[in-house]
C-alpha cells in the first residue's frame, strides 16, 4: 500500500526531497518492519536481563539518540542509516512500555490506551502544522520529527497492545494470529473500500509492532508459557541476521528508492 497519488499534485522539487527520506513502501519494507518489531521486543527483553533494567533503558535511550541524529543529519534515504534508527525506536520503544507496567506497575489495560492517545496526538499536532499525515510529503525537518515521534509512539503502543492480548488468555501465538488476520484489515478497506491510503498506512504500521513482537516472543518463551523456548538470545542474534540480510540487499538493489515518484 502506498501514498503515492495522494503527492501528484506537489512540485517536483518536493517530490524528489520526500522520497530522500524514506523508503517506498514495498513488500520489503512490510517484511523488514515486522523483523524490526520482533528483533526489538527479545532484543530489549535480554538486555534487560542481561545489563538490568536501569543500564539497560540507558543504552537503549543513547542508541536512540545517536541512530536518529545521524537519521536527521543525512539529506537523502540511506537503508542502513534508516533502518538502524527504525531498529532502535524497535528496542527503546519496548522499554518504554515495559517501564510503566514493569517498573511502574502501570496495568496494559491503562497504558494501552495512554499511548494509542499519545499517538493520536501526535497525528493531531502533525496534521494541524503540516496539513498531511503522507510519509511521502516529509522534506522539512518538522515533518521528520513528526514522523519518528509517531514512529516511536507506534512501537510504545503495539508493545503494550501484544503484550495486554497475551496476557488475557490469547497466549503469544494467539496475539500473533489475531494481529496477522487484523493487519489484513486495512489493506482490504483500502483496495475494496473508503479508506485513504495515509490512514491504511498508518493503520498497518501500528498492527505490525505487536504482530512481530507476539511472533518473537513466542519463539522465545519457554514451553511453560506456550512458547518455543529458543530463548531471548538465539531469536534476537536470528531476526538481527534476517534485517541485516534484507537491509543489505535494499542496500545494494536500491529496490526502495522512490525513484517512481518524480514521474
């Protein structure tokens, strides 16, 4: 699903900044997105483990900034640069959760609902200031911060969306096939129905952090929690190879650089 014909009318000077800054939204963006939301959930869960919880949300937090600063710094989309930052908002946005309901004892069923209304600020403020919510109109560098602000409160909320569904009697794997046939939906009213393209983005993005996560969980768990039990570890080293193998050919294919939007 794309935006593109929601920027036809834009000049082409805009065209062209927009598609430096992110990828197109291919198949491979989809399949790369999940391994990132998977790959982040375990990753941020053995880190904790393995560092404590503190040291752990400290690297998290300097990964974050340092991977974003480089983001904000490049003037064109780079698939490592920009997948590394979508990596780390992966991790920081699972601690993130993690801090209220572990740290904080913030039930999922309260912050659930308090980062799906952080993002629908987000959306708000965004859509006020700039008037568009398209990935495809971001050239400025408000936009941007619009952006991965929405992208972080994406990651926040579809930690505590898996987790609330795995704890209230679904399991792992029941989450991740509820959220797999729920990221269907947007598609569908897409292609078949009255939903924009901005809004089945979004909508699909948002369902694709607690289906990744739910899968790598899953695979992670021990047998005692319906899972796996291959460990934190192996699951977060596996998914890290299978982003690195896709992001290196992107890399080298440059199969999702917009180059279909200066037409």
């Amino acid at each position: 699903m794309t935006t593109d014909h929601l920027i036809g009318k834009r000049p082409l000077r805009h065209v062209r900044q927009a598609a430096s800054k992110v990828p197109e939204v291919t198949v491979y963006f989809w399949i790369i997105k999940v391994l990132t939301t998977g790959m982040g959930e375990t990753a941020s869960d053995f880190l904790a483990q393995a560092l404590g919880p503190v040291p752990a949300v400290g690297l998290g937090g300097i990964g974050l900034v340092a991977a974003l600063t480089v983001q904000f710094a490049v003037r064109r989309y780079v698939a490592w640069i920009y997948w590394t930052a979508i990596v780390m908002v992966s991790v920081f946005g699972t601690m993130a959760a993690d801090v209220l309901h572990v740290g904080l004892g913030v039930p999922y069923t309260l912050s659930t609902p308090f980062f799906l209304a952080g993002l629908a600020a987000v959306f708000a403020l965004w859509y006020r200031s700039e008037r568009t919510l398209s990935i495809h109109s971001i050239h400025t560098r408000r936009r941007e911060a619009f952006y991965w602000a929405a992208v972080l409160a994406t990651f926040a909320l579809g930690t505590a969306a898996g987790d609330l569904t795995a704890t209230i009697g679904l399991g792992y794997l029941g989450s991740a096939v509820l959220y797999a046939a729920a990221i269907a939906v947007p598609a569908v009213a897409h292609r078949w129905g009255n939903l924009n393209a901005v809004a089945a983005f979004w909508a699909a993005y948002v369902i694709t952090r607690p289906l990744g996560a739910s899968v790598a969980d899953w695979m992670a768990v021990g047998h005692g929690r319906g899972g796996l039990g291959l460990g934190l570890g192996p699951v977060t080293l596996s998914w890290t190879v299978a982003i690195l193998g896709f992001v290196g050919y992107l890399a080298a294919s440059r199969k999702d650089v917009q180059r279909d939007a200066v037409r």
